[in-house]
C-alpha cells in the first residue's frame, strides 16, 4: 500500500499529467508574472487537496504532474486553476489585462493524460530537464 493514499471512503492513486498554454501562445509568463503563476497554482492545488508532483513554468505554457483525489475530474481540476489565475494575474499585472483584452488568459483546450502509458518517472525526467537545466526544485520557472 507503499505511495497509496486515503479518504474517508477510498484509497487512490491517481495522477494526471496536464498542459495548458496562454492564448495566441505569447510569451507573457516570465519574471514576477511567472513567480505569481506559480503561487497561484500551488495556493489553488492546495485548496482542492491536489498534490504538485513535479511542474514548470515556460514562457507561454504550464506542466504539471498532479496527484488528485477521485472526487475531482480533470475538467474541473483545469476549469478551477485556469479561472481563478487567468483573473487574478490580470487583476494584478496590467500589461496582461491590456494584452489580453477578452479577459481571457489561457487559450481553451488542455492537454491531459493519466500516469499508467508513460511511467511517472518518464514525465518527472521530462518536465525536470525540459530546459535543460538541473535544479531540484519540483515547481520551476523557465528563465
């Protein structure tokens, strides 16, 4: 039962390796807009009870592997961390809100793929060294 956890009603082990991109893909996640992102993931995780195995920040996109409880689908995980970030870093940083006129951050669709066709230590090496940079933290920043 080694890396399973538990609910009140279930014992799971599910993660989902996710990937979603900024509208028109421009490059708009660096400096403090990407150190916010970041915070704002993490505090939104947090809040649903999803665990941030390994993630970065690129320039116009986020990766994150993610461990979720059963009671949350995919769809609401993205609907949730999307909504709430696209409003609050427009909120924050006005060249966004000026760019990105439609109050709308991050481009519609998503990518989602369950961890069982690759193995989890596949996505971890290929979101850790996706710049090609060897840091240990588990959250990074494309600089």
């Amino acid at each position: 039962m080694d890396g399973y956890k538990k609910n009140s009603h279930a014992v799971y082990d599910i993660k989902y390796h996710v990937i979603w991109v900024t509208k028109y893909r421009y490059k708009v996640l660096y400096g403090p807009i990407a150190i916010r992102t970041r915070e704002l993931i993490r505090q939104g995780c947090e809040a649903r009870g999803i665990t941030i195995l390994q993630g970065s920040v690129g320039k116009d996109h986020i990766h994150l592997l993610l461990s979720c409880p059963p009671s949350l689908a995919p769809s609401k995980i993205m609907q949730y961390l999307k909504g709430r970030s696209s409003r609050l870093l427009q909120d924050q940083f006005r060249e966004l809100k000026k760019k990105y006129w439609g109050q709308h951050l991050w481009a519609r669709g998503y990518f989602c793929a369950t961890v069982g066709n690759v193995d989890e230590e596949t996505i971890r090496n290929y979101i850790a060294n996706q710049f090609n940079e060897e840091k240990n933290d588990i959250f990074r920043i494309e600089e």
